[in-house]
C-alpha cells in the first residue's frame, strides 16, 4: 500500500490537495459492498494529512465559481451535536456523540487533574456491534496529545468521502478540539487525521475536477 502524506497550512488547503491527489493517484474501482454499491470511486491506499493552523477561518473551503460548496457553516453548526452528544433521531442507527460524549468529559478531566504526559486521552467510537451494522461508523478514533500547551488530535476514519465528508468533519471536530482546549486551559494545535479509505464517489469527479483545474 502508498503511503500519502500531506502537509497543509488550513482545513481549506487540505481539502484541495487532498482532492488533487485522489484524481491524479487515487485507485479506481467497483464497490461490492457499502455505500454507491455497484458505483465507482477513486481512493488513496492510506493517507495522513497534518493540518497545521486547523482553526483558521473559514473552516469551510472555497469553490470556483459555478461549483457548488461541499459543506457550509449552518450545516457544520448543526452536525455538531451529532459529535458531542448521545441523542439520536428515531431513523439513525447510531451517532458519533452516543460514543464520544461521556469520553469527552473523561479526557477534559483526566488533563486537568492528572497533568498532560499520558497516552490514555484517547477516545473510540464504536464497539464490537458495529461490524454488524449496515453502515458502520466512518470516524473511529480521536487520539490526543496535548504538546507545547496546545491540544492536538490525532483522527482515523475507516471509510471517508472526500468531497462532502471531509470538510465538515474536519470542521466539526476542529470545534470540538477548540470547546475541550478551551475547557482544559491550553491553546488550540495542530489535527491530524488518517484514512486507508479516502476516496471520491464517481457523482463527485467532475465537480472536483472544476475545483483543481485537473483534466
């Protein structure tokens, strides 16, 4: 497997270098299984991608005219309580927040009152009945590390659509990072976040092709 590495300055940047990745070295293929089944997508084998000022605004990115934007703030704002707490619609099989909310608390906690040197700040989502679900979670992990007074997160999706996944999760858990530095008392750092699943649906090719300038 490739390893990809991206470095970006903002959550903006890593979107399109990012998306200039995965049409130019992305594998093509047919999914048997999982969402657009018998559809096509582009995917990188495993990519890191380290954002270095994570909260520069916007946190949503730009589009060229004429393209419409993969995310916007309204939505950011309200997919925001789906990460950080436990309800759940009646249609939902499950929410990122019913895993994260009572660990969220935990790891504020465990920085404030034990100090910043530990490995044990690491928050999971999902469980051993997610496998059996028909859509499993996409976000399984925020690690965190708190380094230099900053709070960093370290972020693992399983499977992550990059044209309209991507920048609002990436937005959201940067304001989930923000509100729990804000909470321990330390700056806001760097996010960092890992896929052996990053890929592009086949609806989204042309749209991210308008965005790069990529034939």
């Amino acid at each position: 497997m490739k390893i990809t590495v991206i470095e970006a300055r903002d959550l903006s940047e890593a979107w399109f270098l990012c998306l200039c990745k995965t049409l130019t070295e992305g594998r093509e293929y047919k999914i048997e299984r999982g969402s657009f089944a018998s559809q096509y997508r582009k995917e990188l084998d495993f990519v890191v991608v380290k954002v270095k000022n994570p909260g520069t605004r916007p946190l949503v990115p730009d589009v060229p005219p004429g393209v419409p934007a993969p995310t916007t703030m309204e939505y950011i704002e309200s997919y925001l309580p789906y990460l950080m707490t436990a309800h759940r619609a009646e249609e939902e099989q499950y929410t990122y927040g019913q895993y994260l909310e009572k660990q969220i608390t935990e790891v504020i906690k465990m920085y404030k009152e034990d100090g910043y040197n530990t490995n044990q700040a690491f928050m999971a989502v999902g469980n051993e009945q997610s496998i059996f679900l028909s859509d499993p979670p996409c976000l399984r992990a925020i690690d965190t590390r708190i380094d230099n007074n900053r709070l960093n997160f370290i972020v693992y999706f399983r499977s992550w659509d990059l044209w309209g996944g991507f920048p609002s999760n990436l937005a959201a858990i940067q304001l989930l990072k923000e509100y729990m530095s804000s909470e321990i008392g330390v700056d806001d750092g760097e996010l960092i976040a890992s896929s052996k699943g990053l890929h592009l649906y086949e609806y989204s090719w042309d749209l991210a092709r308008a965005t790069t300038r990529i034939k």
